[in-house]
C-alpha cells in the first residue's frame, strides 16, 4: 500500500473533510418546527368541520402578515359584555416538537362592546421558543359583530410572542374592546 507523503494532498483531504462535515444542510434536510399554510389549513379546516371562504382568506391574511407558525391552539369559547366583559375558553396546544397539551385562558375587556357570543377558536402563534412562555397575559384589541355567525381574526403580542386568534362563533354581538387573555394551564373562574 503506497502512503500519500504530499503535504498539500492532505491538507486539502483534511480541508474537505471538514468542510463536508460542517456544511448547513440544505432546508429540506433540516428539521422544520413550523407549520406550512397547507398543513395549517387541513388542522383549521377539519377542526371548524367547514370550508369557508372566510377561512381560508383569514388563514392566508395571517400567513402574509406573520409567516410560519410555531404551533396553534384548538379549542372553544364563551364571551359576554356589556361595556365591561369577560372571556373564558379551553383548547389544546399542538406544536410538532412536542405532544399537545391542554390549555385555558380567560380575560377582562373593557370598551363599546354589547352582547354576547361562543365561538371556535383556532390561535396560530409565533416566536414562542418555550411552551412556558405562553402562560401569561397577552394584550389585545377585539373588534366584532355577530349576528348569528361570524368570523374574525386579531392579534395579541407580548415581546416578541404574536398570537392570532381565528373565531367563528354564533351570537349577537357588535363592539370594540381592549383587554387581554390570560394563558393558564388549570380552568379559572376569575378573569383576572
């Protein structure tokens, strides 16, 4: 067996090996975390059990203004107001690094807001690096009308967290409100 004595023939083996072992994979070897626009569209979809219009455009308004969600949020809830108001709601959090996990949330608001409404919700999220992160209060500014049915979508943030919950729900409802959610892992009656 001949030994290679070339300096320069390893130096350059040693340079390729390295580089091949150091090189970012390409994106469709890398471990992708987030949700594309289809995938999320089949969740929403089969958890509204309807293929609206609305939705779909909803869906895509989100995708255009935040892009890829780390995760999202199924479940329902029940709101009232009368100038002060209360929301309450259950869900479960998916995220595909992680099993789902039972969420709750609750807030006050406060505005020019009359009647009351229960409603599917489907709250995409972002930049929520750590499922803990989630387990506070999120600020946000609610404008609605249902008369019977309706959809809307609005955002919440805190720091760098955005959440954008999709309602449809049924009620009789008009207004604009502020307030904010309160992320729980146990079911609270004070809206605190």
């Amino acid at each position: 067996m001949k030994r290679c004595r070339n300096p320069l023939s390893l130096t350059m083996l040693a340079a390729l090996m390295t580089w091949l072992l150091t090189a970012p994979m390409p994106a469709s070897a890398a471990k992708d975390d987030t949700y594309s626009q289809d995938e999320i569209l089949d969740k929403a979809f089969g958890f509204f059990g309807d293929t609206t219009k609305g939705l779909a455009e909803a869906i895509q308004r989100v995708f255009q203004d935040q892009g890829r969600p780390v995760g999202f949020i199924a479940g329902e809830e029940v709101s009232g107001a009368f100038i002060v108001g209360v929301r309450y709601g259950k869900g479960e959090l998916n995220r595909k690094t992680a099993k789902p996990l039972r969420v709750f949330w609750q807030g006050p608001s406060a505005g020019f807001d009359f009647g009351g409404n229960a409603s599917k919700v489907f709250v995409l999220f972002y930049r929520l690096n750590a499922t803990d992160d989630l387990f506070r209060r999120f600020p946000g500014i609610d404008g609605s009308i249902y008369v019977v049915a309706g959809l809307g979508v609005n955002y919440q943030q805190r720091g760098d967290i955005i959440l954008a919950p999709i309602r449809t729900g049924v009620g009789l409802r008009a207004g604009a409100s502020i307030g904010y959610l309160h992320y729980t892992r146990e079911h609270s009656w004070l809206p605190l």
